[in-house]
C-alpha cells in the first residue's frame, strides 16, 4: 500500500495560488472555507490580487489541450471508476473495508503532513469513518449476541442456584 | 423566496431591478462546488462518466497540474485538474479532487448560467461519491466603466466617499472589503478604484471593481438548485446597492440601440 503521497517535481505558476490559500494568511474564522476561486480563467484587468490573495485561483494558460473525445478510455484500458455503492458490483466485504481503509489513510498521511487541513478532507475523513465502522465495527453485532445470551445464560444459572437453596433451606 | 439559510439575510436591501437590465458589467462568474475530497478525482484522467456528459458542449479538454506549496517539508502535495473548455473557450468546467467550478468570461444572464450548473452537478453526481457539498460559491466580478464620465457618478456614494469629500489629494489606489458571516454562509464584497491601461498610447482609464462572492456551506445535492437562486437574488441585491440610477440607466437600454 502507498502511503505517501505523489509529489510532481516541475513547478507551475498555479502552485503560488495554491500556497498563498494554503498559508491561511488571514486568520478569520470566516475564511475557514476560502473564497469562491477561478480555476480556469483569469481576469487580467483586476488590481486586487494583493487584497484577494485567497480567493482567485488560476491555471497557466500553456495547459496542454487535448480534445476531449480522445481522453476517454478505450475499451481495453478502462479503468473503473468508483460508482455509487448501490451500483458497486458485490465483492467481498474485506475487500470493501481494504479499500476504504486505503483511501482513509492517504487522507491521514495528507492531514499528518499539513499544518492545515480543509473542510473537504475532513468531511470525507467522516464518510470514510462511518463507512468503516458500519462494514467493520470494532464490535460485531454477532459479539453483542453472544454477550447477551451468556448474560441470559448466568441470570438463569443465578435463578436456580437461589431456587435450589430454597429448596434445601440452605443459606446464601 | 422563504429563507433557508441565516446567511440569507446578511445584506438587507433589496433591488425592485431584476430584470430591468439589458446589459451588464461582468468581467467574469463562478459558480464553485465544492465536496469531500475524493482522490481519485485527482487522477490524470477524468471520470469517463463525467466527460460523456459534459464533451458536446465543452468539447475541449485541458489538464493541468496543482501545486500546494506551504511552511515547513511536508506541507506540500499535488493533483491534476481537468478543465473542460465551449468550443469559443467562454465557458469552463474544471475538476479536481475537492472542487468543480463552472466559470464564464461572457455572461448573458443569470438563467444561462443556472442551466449550465445544474447539468454540470447532475453529471456530477455519480462521480463525487457524496450527498452535500460543503460550500457552493457564487462569484461575480463585474468592472464598471462610464465611458467619459467620472466613474464615481455611477457608484453609491456610500462607496466612493473618501474620494468625492474632496477631503484628500494624491489617492493612488482606493479600495475596501466588507465580509458578511453567518453560521451556514457568506458574502465578501471587495470594491475599489481599477485603472485599466488597456491602451498604451492614452492615459489609464479609471473603472470601477464590484466584486462580489457569496457562499453557503453544507448544502445536499437536492438544495443545491435553491441555494444557487438564492445566492445569485443576494449578489444581485448589493451590485444594485453598490450603482446610482446613472449607472443602472445605462444598464437598462439595449447595447444594440445605444451606439452612434
């Protein structure tokens, strides 16, 4: 399993708004969420950015182009992505709980090595969560069962005992 | 509109104004979703799912690189974005592992771009693997120009009122930045002086920055068309605050009568 997360090398101007957002200059509770950033264009005319340092993020306009239609995968390489979980063909809970835990740690390993963490890993660190306690729990249902039934087990032991010890005039 | 949100109520004018406008100021709009990370999203190729639906009308595909860059070894990390391009590259899709915005550099209304947002979070919604966003962001930049008129006749004065005291000379720069916070939402409304020195030869012409970004957090799929209407009905609330009656005149002819 991979736990570390990949790191491209070749720096991208895009990079510099990604730090100065990830930096959290300003402190205010309110920009716990960040402003509504551009990811795909760019207002050259706006003086701001000295002021909005958080809110704007752009890409270099030298992004490769490729038409859309030859990014789609061919039937040989298709790779599934992850459908619904209704929709997830049956397989086997281990490995269900495998992948969750899998994706579960990247999101750890991500949030270990970040000053910050955004809202957005730790609301899927909650799916996630929830998600492996309901396929995994740390006590099964069938546990909780069987601790009952020998808790009915020792009531009726307890029962007889005092049963009998009335029986024989005995005392407890 | 019933409130669903505190946030709603954060600016308290309202414009009768709607739909009187024949034009508009807009430089720029976003619409940005954002959900629970999902890695996956970050992979150098798209969900096949989400480029079918999106290729007849955003047919061009770019990819490119994010950077997170921070204080210290660790703090560092990179994904892919997918941005999906129209044919005439005046509208964009970009995905990537946490967010989707649909961005447009040519507004011609706000039904427009309604329609287009919804058809990106109906395509969208087989691939976050979530039932919320944790913020949709509705983003409007908008610079106005009064042509040879002095641009402080077209801004409320409650705006511009430093510069037209006359209380002071020599101002280089003139801007403010007014944020609305309530438990579930927002509003950031940055303005100021623009010069824009789009010639060379002439002097820098002075425009007017409205920029105004609202935003509500925790929001299901299923409200996301409400919460859309109602952020769009708040911006539009504080632009029309932020003009004088020069300004929305001018807004209200038809861009095809007025010239010459």
């Amino acid at each position: 399993m991979d736990f570390y997360v990949a790191v491209t090398p070749a720096p991208s101007p895009s990079g510099f708004y990604a730090s100065q957002a990830a930096s959290g200059r300003r402190s205010s509770t309110a920009n716990a969420y960040g402003a509504t950033r551009f990811l795909a264009n760019d207002y050259p005319g706006l003086n701001i950015g000295a002021r909005d340092m958080d809110a704007t993020e752009k890409l270099p306009s030298s992004a490769r182009q490729v038409d859309a239609t030859a990014l789609l995968p061919k039937s040989a390489d298709i790779v599934s992505f992850r459908a619904p979980a209704h929709e997830r063909p049956a397989e086997g809970k281990e490995a269900e709980v495998s992948k969750i835990a899998e994706a579960r740690i990247r999101l750890l390993a991500i949030k270990y090595a970040n000053d910050s963490i955004s809202a957005e890993i730790i609301a899927r660190l909650e799916i996630l969560n929830s998600r492996l306690i309901e396929r995994s729990p740390r006590v099964t249902v069938e546990q909780i069962n069987s601790l009952e039934s020998s808790i009915v087990s020792v009531k009726a032991i307890e029962q007889s005992r005092l049963e009998r010890a009335k029986r024989l005039g005995l005392q407890i | 509109m019933s409130a669903l949100w505190k946030a709603d109520g954060l600016v308290r004018t309202r414009s009768d104004n709607e739909n009187r406008f024949q034009r508009n100021f807009l430089k720029q709009a976003v619409c940005e979703l954002r959900f629970p990370t999902l890695m996956e999203l970050g992979e150098q190729r798209p969900p096949s799912s989400f480029v079918k639906a999106l290729r007849k009308e955003y047919p061009v595909l770019e990819m490119s690189n994010e950077f997170t860059l921070g204080i210290g070894t660790g703090n560092t990390g990179s994904s892919h974005i997918h941005i999906f391009r129209s044919a005439k590259a005046t509208w964009s899709i970009s995905l990537k592992e946490n967010s989707l915005s649909i961005e447009t550099t040519a507004y011609t209304g706000f039904d427009n771009l309604r329609e287009r947002v919804l058809h990106v979070v109906e395509a969208a919604e087989k691939i976050i693997d979530s039932d919320f966003f944790t913020r949709i962001g509705l983003r409007y930049i908008n610079v106005v120009s009064s042509g040879d008129e002095d641009v402080t006749h077209w801004i409320n004065p409650y705006l511009t009122a430093p510069i037209t005291s006359e209380s002071f000379n020599g101002i280089n720069d003139f801007g403010g930045r007014m944020q609305l916070l309530a438990e579930d939402g927002g509003c950031l409304f940055q303005h100021g002086i623009q010069l824009n020195r789009a010639k060379a030869d002439a002097p820098p012409k002075v425009e007017y920055l409205l920029d105004i970004d609202t935003y509500r957090t925790e929001v299901s799929l299923s409200q996301t068309p409400a919460a859309i209407d109602i952020m769009h009905r708040q911006a539009f609330d504080l632009f029309d605050w932020s003009l004088t009656d020069k300004a929305r005149n001018f807004l209200s002819t038809d861009a095809r009568h007025s010239k010459g």
